[in-house]
C-alpha cells in the first residue's frame, strides 16, 4: 500500500518510523511518504495561510498550496500504487482522506475498508481549517475520492494527530505488518465486542501496597473450552458495562459478527402489512440522506402510506426483523425501460444497526434474487450520500457519469459477474 501524508508539521509524522509501522516500511510492505506543504507555498514567506471571509477568529489554510501538492501527489503514481492484477490503464489515484471534527466517525469498519485501497493521500488541516473549495477541487477537478473523517467528537489543533491513528490503525490490518495476523481476530471492535482481560507472569502478584492479586484460576486450567467460554463471558460483561451501544448492535444482529449479517435474521417477503413499519423505518433512514444532499423533498422522505403500500405492487420488496422488530429492507425489479437490467432501490438498515456489513448483505440479497436473464444492476443515490457512495463502489457499482435518474442523485450501475457470489 502507498500512503502520503501532505503537513506543515511533517515531523509530527515522524513517530511512524517506529515500531512496527517503522518495520513494515523498511520491510517495503509499506511506501509512506510525507510531504511539506510549504514546498508548494512559493511566495517569500512560503505563508499557506489567511484571513477568514466573513470575519471571525483565526486563519484559514489558502487554496493554491493545496491544490498544487494534491496535484504533487496524485500525479505521482509510479506504479507502486497499481492495483495488483487490475488491467485498468488509467493510472492510479490515491484516494483522499481528510481529517476533520465534522467528518465521517473513524471506525474498525472503516479501518478494514481503507486496508483495502491500494493508496491512500492523507491531507493534514491546521489553523480553522482548509478553504473548502480545495475538497471540491479535488474530488471534482482531480477526480479523488475524498473523504473526512474524524478520530472523534473532541477538537484536536489540527489533523496530523489522526493521521497518525488512522495509519497505525489501518496498516497493522496490512498483510505482514503485525506477526501472527490471528490476534487481529479477537480484538475489540473486530466483532463488536471489547476485548477480555489479559494476564501474564507471575500467577500470585504483590503490589508495593501488600496487596496479593491472583491470576483467574480458570486461566491456570488448561482446560481451554472452559477458558474460551469465560474469555467471552468477560467479553460481553465488559461491553455492557463499558459499551451497552455496541452490545446492542451485536444482540440485534446476532450473525453480523461471526459470518452473514443475515444469519439469525427473519428475511421475509414484504406484504402490505409491513406498509406501516416500512413507512417509518424509510424516514428514519432518509433523515440523513436529506441532510447530506441539503433537500428532504425525496420520496423517502414525503410518501403516504398508500404510496408504500403501491410501491409493494411494483416492487418485490424484503423485510428484515431480528426478534419482530423490522430492521432492515431492500427491493429489486426489473427496469421497466431494460429487462435485462434489475433495479435496486429503497436499501435501508435501521439507523442503530447500521455500519455492522446489514446494508452489503441485503444488497447480496437483492442481486441474487434477480431473475437468470438479469446482466446488470442499478441503483440511485444521492450524490452528497458519500457513505452510500462508498458501500456501493464497495460492492463493485461504478457512476454513470452525468445526472442520475433524480435531481441532484447519481446513477451506479454493476456488471453482472455469472457464477459470482450474487448468483446466490
Ligand atoms: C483537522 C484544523 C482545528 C478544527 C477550529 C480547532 C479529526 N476528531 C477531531 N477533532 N479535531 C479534529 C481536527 C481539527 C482540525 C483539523 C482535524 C484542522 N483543526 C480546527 C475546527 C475548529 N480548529 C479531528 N480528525
């Protein structure tokens, strides 16, 4: 994997010579490259920054440093970023990350998915922030993907702090970087579930305060049936405690962790009696959507009950319930201009479930269901639904240039793969 990282304070990246990450570089498992951005401020100062129009505290970081090391960047491509056994001549772009306390929150999900890009840029904000005509530059002039993300709901200085978590976080998950990848699968997070205590030498320990601490007997045992079970016990007592939002997420979804997030899930055909639920559930899920492309004038979001119930007719639609309460639902049919193309539309996975791989398996689900002649899929988005976006280029979709079917949407459309996994 290639990594560059553009800063102004390129040695605060320094701590990612050490330790592993250090390694799995001199190993060449890892090209990271950190680039100052005052290279590319070239008046006498070398100033990547100014005054806020409208007024207000601070700076802001100037666009023309930026828009000339993104392009020092993404116009680097040397191969090393090519993505193995692609046969695409384009060369490679790295796709954008940008630190910031209003982005996308950084997950383990998100980790694994960024693990399987083949380059990543990172650009570090300071001050108030980068002039956001630069993101805009760089997804629509550059053509990058570019997503913010933010290390959590607190205000750090500036990015490199996160940049510096997100590549630890998301190069241990590298093939090779940590030793024995097996204790990658226990952890926490990996499964929704926080991690169980650990003990070393020696077994009967005495702190400096005379007190005497043993290690748990069954842990002395041998006995690792009963060892696993009580690891896990610990498992969920602590996630109760500590974290009772992601026990909920794995108790609703029992499968999601181990294997299919459809496993111990009730996937039935919709009838007009789910019409009520399915009303609600479709607003719940839409909220968001308006938001992120600034109109919540979209049917989701403004349909009657009896429009449901109607698009029942013209939809086979599915529901998902884990223990009777609806949680997710999907419907396909074919595209009544194209038969041999099968429409996606109305994914939806209750907001508290979301981010656990419900979504990807429900639009599995919808693909395999599409009859034999079926040689593409489609689907609308918003085009500000950058995780919508992100899930369906995952599964393999890829814009249709130009407007989708809807203001302001764009169109995904997907090759269908015969014998590929969404044959069922
Ligand atoms: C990038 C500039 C500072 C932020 C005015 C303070 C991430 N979880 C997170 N919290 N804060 C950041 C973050 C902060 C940054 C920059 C990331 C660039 N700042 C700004 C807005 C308010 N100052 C972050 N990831």
């Amino acid at each position: 994997m290639r990594l560059d990282v553009v800063s102004i304070f390129p040695e605060y990246l320094s701590p990612l010579d050490l330790s592993l990450i250090g390694k799995a570089r001199r190993d060449g498992l890892l090209d990271l490259r950190v680039h100052d951005l005052r290279d590319f401020a070239h008046d006498r100062h070398q100033s990547v920054d100014d005054t806020p129009y409208g007024g207000g505290a601070g700076m802001v970081m100037k666009p023309q440093p930026w828009a000339e090391a993104l392009a020092h960047v993404a116009g680097s491509d040397d191969g090393g970023a090519a993505v193995a056994g692609s046969d695409d001549p384009a060369p490679a772009r790295p796709r954008l990350i940008v630190p910031g306390p209003g982005g996308v929150p950084f997950s383990q999900a998100l980790a694994r998915e960024l693990a399987g890009e083949p380059w990543l840029a990172f650009a570090c904000g300071r001050y108030e922030g980068i002039d956001e005509r630069v993101y805009e530059h760089a997804a629509q002039d550059l053509g990058l993907e570019v997503t913010v993300v933010s290390l959590g709901d607190y205000v750090l200085n500036g990015g490199e702090v996160a940049v510096l978590a997100i590549v630890e976080a998301v190069a241990r998950l590298l093939p090779g970087v940590i030793g024995n990848a097996e204790s990658l699968v226990e952890e926490s997070h990996e499964d929704g579930l926080l991690e169980y205590p650990v003990y070393t030498k020696p077994s009967s320990w005495e702190s400096a305060s005379g007190v005497r601490r043993d290690v748990p007997p069954v842990l002395l045992s041998g006995d690792h049936g009963r060892i696993a079970a009580w690891r896990h016990q610990q498992r969920l007592e602590r996630t109760a405690a500590r974290r009772p939002d992601l026990l909920h997420a794995s108790q609703a979804m029992p499968g999601a962790a181990a294997t299919g997030a459809l496993e111990g899930l009730d996937v039935s055909t919709a009838t007009p009696a789910d019409a009520p639920e399915l009303l609600t559930l479709s607003r719940a899920c839409w909220v968001t959507e308006g938001r992120a492309n600034g109109s919540f004038d979209i049917p989701p979001l403004v349909e009657s009950l009896a429009d449901v119930v109607d698009g029942l007719g013209q939809w086979q639609t599915w529901t998902v319930r884990s223990a009777g309460r609806l949680v997710g639902s999907v419907r396909g049919r074919r595209d009544p201009s194209d038969d041999a193309t099968w429409q996606v539309g109305r994914l939806m996975v209750a907001p508290d479930l979301q981010g656990h791989g419900l979504g990807r398996a429900l639009l599995a689900h919808v693909e395999a269901a599409a009859p034999s002649d079926v040689t593409t899929y489609w689907i609308n988005t918003g085009r500000g639904s950058e995780r919508n976006l992100r899930t369906y280029r995952k599964a393999g979709y890829r814009a249709v240039p130009g407007e989708g079917a809807y203001p302001g949407t764009v169109d995904l459309t997907k090759k269908r793969v015969r014998g590929s996994v969404d044959e069922g």
